[in-house]
C-alpha cells in the first residue's frame, strides 16, 4: 500500500519530466533547404522537431561557436521525424541539416538570449 501511494504521489512529477513534443520548434529537410520558422529563441532548453522531406536519411545538429558540434539526431529516414533536446545559453549557434548524411550540410544561423 505504502508503494501505491508513492507511486500515486508521484506520477503527476514524473509525467512532467516526459516530452511530447507539442512545443517544439518544426525544422523542415529537404535535399536543398533546412527550414525554421523562426531564428531567435529564450534561452533554456529548447527541442527541435526535424521533419525529413527530401528522399535520403538526414542528420540534425546544432554548433557552437568554431562550429562545434554541441547535440545531433541522426538517421532522419524520408517521410520520418524525430525531436532533438538541448539547453543552450545565450549566444550565437547554427542549426544544421544534412541531407545525405555527409559534407557539411545546410547550416541556419540562430541567436539564443
């Protein structure tokens, strides 16, 4: 019983921690374009919902500054989303698609305050 009642208590705390994405930012991937609708953003933590339009696997990633890689997702198939988590502090990064999965990709600049 002693169990239940934990469990009971904390359930409400536990579903907080979950993501179901409702809030995240779209990116859209194509062959030729990585699109955002937006570019500024409070800092914090933010989710990236990449949505694979074009006909080849693409990758998510977003650099730092010297582009440094500082979180990605990666096998996007065609058709098929996934979301990317990650708390950035003010500053300037890049939001980058890689259609194909090679070369540098198509970067977007975006500002976090």
């Amino acid at each position: 019983m002693r169990r239940l009642l934990c469990f009971i208590a904390l359930a409400p705390l536990v579903a907080a921690c979950g993501s179901s994405g409702k809030d995240a930012i779209p990116v859209t991937s194509t062959s030729s374009r990585c699109d955002v609708p937006r570019t500024s953003f409070t800092a914090g933590k933010l989710t990236f919902k990449i949505v694979n339009r074009g006909s080849q696997p693409t990758e998510l990633y977003v650099y730092g500054s010297n582009g440094r890689v500082i979180s990605e997702v990666e096998n996007v198939g065609p058709g098929t989303s996934r979301t990317l988590a990650v708390s950035l502090k003010a500053g300037r990064y890049e939001l980058g698609c890689k259609p194909g999965q090679r070369g540098s990709g198509i970067r977007v600049p975006i500002t976090v305050t």
